[in-house]
C-alpha cells in the first residue's frame, strides 16, 4: 500500500531544476532509501515532500490527502517527521526539553512529563536528559534529533544522512534503531551515501541523478544497474580515460 | 533628594515594563524587533486620548484598551514581518517606529501634533505611583516567567534556537511569533500609559528610536532571554543615564553623552559576548 507518493513533483531555484517530475512512491510499512550523487536533488524532494520547500508544479499525495505546499508544522502534524543533514537541534535547551517540545502535541497535558522520560530512556538518552543539546557527543546529537522527529508520533520518517559523520559502531546503533522503528509499523524513507548501510537496512531503493529518477528497485537490482553505475562512477570511456 | 530617588524608582519601573517586552520577543523568541518605543507611544497616546475625551475613565478600563492597543499594534508590525529574520526584520521595525512617530507628528487632530496631548488629570503622589508601577511590573514579570515554563514559552525559545525545525516538529511558528509580538507590545503599552499618567501628557518626541536603542541595550546588558537580568540592565542604563543628574553635573555634562555611552555599551558587550561563545 503506498502511503506517500509523488505526481510529476518539480522544483526549480531560478534557472537550476533541482527535481525534475519526479514520481516516487513510498511503500507503508517499509524502508525506502534514496540515493543518488551530490546534487542529484535527494534532501530538495525531501523538503518538498515536509513542506520546508513549496514545489515549482506537481503533487505530493500522503495517506489520500494532497499535502502539496502545506506548511512545515502542518505536514508534521499529518504524520511527516524528518530530520536534518546538518543536525538542527534546539542547541541551548536540555536533552529533555528538545524532546518534550516536540511531544507536546501527541501526549496530554498530564503525561507530558512521564512520557517525554519514557521516551528518552527508550532511545538511550535518558543518562544525558539535562545536558545542553550542543554538549553532547556527535553521534548522540544525531540520536536525539531523531528522537525528537519521533516523539511527534509519526506515520512516516525522513531521516537525511543519518549515519554520515558517525563511526561504524554508531552506525550499526542507528540501524538497529531504525529497524526497531520499522518493526513497530513505521514508514522510513533514509537518503544516505553509506552503501553498506542503505543495502542492508532498505527494501526498496530510488536512485536519482539531476533531479530525475533513473532507477528503482530493490538493493539487488539497483546495484547492478548500469544507468545508476554510469551515474556514480560514469561512462566506461569517461573511467577509461 | 528622596524625591529625585522616587522619581529614578518610577523610570527604572517603566523602563523595565519595556525591557521585559523587548526581552520576550528579542531574548525568549530571538526575533531582533526596534521598536519598544512605538509600541510604547501607543499605549500613551491610546491613555491620552482617552482621559482628553472621557476625564472620567477609570484607570482599570484605560488600561485594557491600552493593553488591546498595544496587542494589535503588535500584531500588525508582526504580522508583516514575520518572513523576515534577523537583520531584516530590525530594519522593518526600524521604519515601523518612525512610521508612528510621524503619524503623531502630523495627525493633529488626533494627537495634538508636535505639542502631544495633555492629560486633565491631577499629579500623582510620587510614592502612590512608584508602587503603582512596581504592582505592575511584578504582576508582568510573574506572567512572564509563567509563560516561560509553560509549552508556550519553550516554543518560543525552540523558534529562537531554529525556526525550521521548530516548525519541523509540529509547531505553529507564525503563530508563536505574533503571540510574542502582541504580547511584548500590549507590556511596552502599557509602560507607555504609566508614562503618559505621570508626565500628565503625551508628546511625541519622547518617543524616539533612540529610546528603542536605550531599550535594547539593557536587555543585552542584563542577558538575553533572562528577565531578572533585564531588570539589572536597566537599573544600570536608568542609573547611568540619570548620574549626571543625580549628581548635579547636568549643567556641564549634555544629555546626548548618554547616547554615547549607550553605544558603547552595546558595542562592548557584543564583542565579549562574542568572546564567550
């Protein structure tokens, strides 16, 4: 069952066509990588698709209802969370407050507080609830910013690079994370450069290239594509020169 | 003497009345506003033209049309802006201040031009009035520091740290910002009917940018989003200003030394502050 698709979505900055009528659908239940090399349009569809980027024409279709150009706050509260390339955490408030703000909304009054602990202790972070968002270690910013994506209680994640500047065994923490999510019904769409990593936590693989869509399919079969090589590592007789 | 302490008493309340206002929008919600004073002259001229027309209005019900005045003008400079960040948004509120300021200069009718309007009301006892003032700024401070442990007030800070992620994790921004706007304003209104109430008038000079510079000033000198350090920056701003009064030296040194020092002031303390991070 797709639970988000795209309908010819294009978006343009001036002159450069940074998504170029791209039709995607993301399968409910599943992880979705995309992939593509830089400036192929990834985290630009990801903004048109969460509201932060208002697309040039098309249409972005979620659970039946065409979110198409809705603002950001909107879109989340429909059931879109995302994270960020650049981390974008609230730097100057604690563990705990970056994620009770974002619970506010999907835990009554009462609860706020309990469930905003429960949380934190759920994704290993409850040791650090009162430290400074910019106080902690690099690899538990990128944990907590997708905790607090999370504790907005979505149907549907985007996760930007998510394991790009951790270390192997915080990547492998990640994944498992990211698994754990999926295993509880959540919908995850991940743009990363790691290959072991989108090859083995995705079932299904889009691969973009200026803007367009060039293949798609499982991790088997998108490997062995020759558009998507040609796309990374270009043409035989380019490679041969 | 005390009658000068009491005097210092009154503007060191006001003054922090529109320290407090500008602390909720610049310091809590990290929108760089100029002009506290604008929002400050409607609540006095929203004061003097009431009392001119109707001298009998009592004081509660004046203030809630000064504390809706403010809300609304707050709003309306909000709502505009509310695209613009940073640089640009200090501009627009730059030109928004001198916008009113020139209405009250030339809608005579209305405000009485460059003469302002005066109140037909008697002077108040200084010491009723100092601890008029003071009821007011304790009554401001507590709803402040209410807001800010509520959901409300971590909104507004997580719009400070990142609006985009803010937004990203389900939150109405344009609406939290011009929640803050209408509310800082609705407080520097009301600093703005103290005033008018003491001085007896309205008039428009009072009014000037120079005096949303003042403003700014103490709340970075007391600490941006920390209301008790808003009320320390303007006791030293309020005591500065005043000194050469205070210690009958106003003759030799001119009152325009204060803009010089404020200037230095605020340039100082960006650069430690800068130091700091």
């Amino acid at each position: 069952m797709t639970l988000l698709s795209t309908h010819r979505l294009h978006k343009d900055f001036g002159g450069i066509v940074a998504v170029n009528d791209l039709d995607l659908n993301i399968e409910k239940g599943f992880i979705t990588g995309i992939i593509g090399p830089n400036g192929a349009g990834k985290t630009t569809s990801f903004n048109c698709m969460t509201g932060l980027d208002v697309p040039t024409s098309g249409q972005v279709i979620f659970n039946d209802i065409d979110i198409t150009g809705l603002p950001t706050y909107r879109i989340n509260r429909l059931g879109i969370a995302r994270t960020f390339q650049n981390l974008r955490l609230f730097k100057e408030m604690t563990v705990f407050e970056n994620v009770r703000v974002a619970k506010h909304r999907t835990s009554s009054a009462g609860n706020l507080q309990k469930d905003s602990g429960l949380w934190l202790e759920k994704l290993g972070l409850w040791t650090y609830r009162d430290e400074r968002a910019k106080d902690l270690p690099y690899g538990l910013q990128k944990r907590l910013e997708i905790a607090r994506a999370m504790a907005t209680n979505p149907k549907l994640l985007f996760l930007d690079e998510p394991a790009a500047g951790l270390n192997q065994t915080e990547t492998q923490e990640i994944m498992e994370l990211i698994r754990s999510f999926r295993d509880s019904g959540l919908t995850v769409v991940v743009i990363e450069h790691d290959m072991h990593l989108i090859m083995n936590l995705c079932q299904h693989i889009t691969v973009l290239n200026f803007g367009q869509k060039i293949a798609e399919g499982s991790p088997e079969s998108v490997r062995n594509d020759p558009q998507v090589i040609e796309a990374y590592l270009g043409k035989e007789d380019h490679a041969a020169r | 003497m005390s009658s000068f302490i009491l005097l210092l008493g009154i503007y060191f309340g006001i003054y922090a009345l529109l320290a407090l206002g500008q602390n909720l929008i610049t310091g809590k919600t990290g929108l760089l506003s100029l002009c506290q004073a604008a929002f400050m002259a409607i609540g006095a001229y929203t004061t003097a033209i009431l009392l001119s027309r109707h001298p009998h209005l009592s004081f509660v019900y004046v203030g809630v049309w000064v504390i809706l005045s403010g809300a609304i003008f707050g709003l309306l400079i909000g709502i505009p802006t509310l695209r613009l960040k940073g640089d640009y948004l200090a501009i627009a509120s730059l030109g928004f201040g001198e916008i009113v300021k020139n209405v009250l200069l030339n809608a005579d009718t209305l405000t009485g031009g460059p003469m302002g309007i005066s109140l037909p009301i008697k002077s108040f006892d200084k010491g009723l009035f100092l601890g008029m003032v003071w009821l007011v700024v304790c009554l401001v401070l507590l709803g402040l520091i209410q807001l800010q442990r509520s959901h409300w007030g971590r909104g507004l800070e997580a719009i400070r740290e990142d609006e985009l992620a803010a937004q990203s994790v389900g939150l109405n921004t344009p609406l939290y910002k011009g929640a803050a706007f209408m509310i800082g304003a609705a407080i520097s209104a009301m600093a703005g009917m103290l005033w008018a109430l003491y001085h007896g008038s309205a008039i428009p000079q009072t009014f000037d940018s120079t005096l949303s510079i003042m403003v700014l000033c103490m709340v970075v000198l007391g600490g941006l989003g920390n209301y008790y350090g808003s009320l320390f920056g303007t006791m030293v701003i309020v005591v500065i200003s005043e000194l050469p009064r205070l210690l009958g030296f106003s003759a030799i040194i001119p009152a325009a030394v204060n803009q010089i020092l404020f200037g230095i002031i605020l340039v100082s303390l960006v650069i430690l502050r800068q130091k700091k991070s």
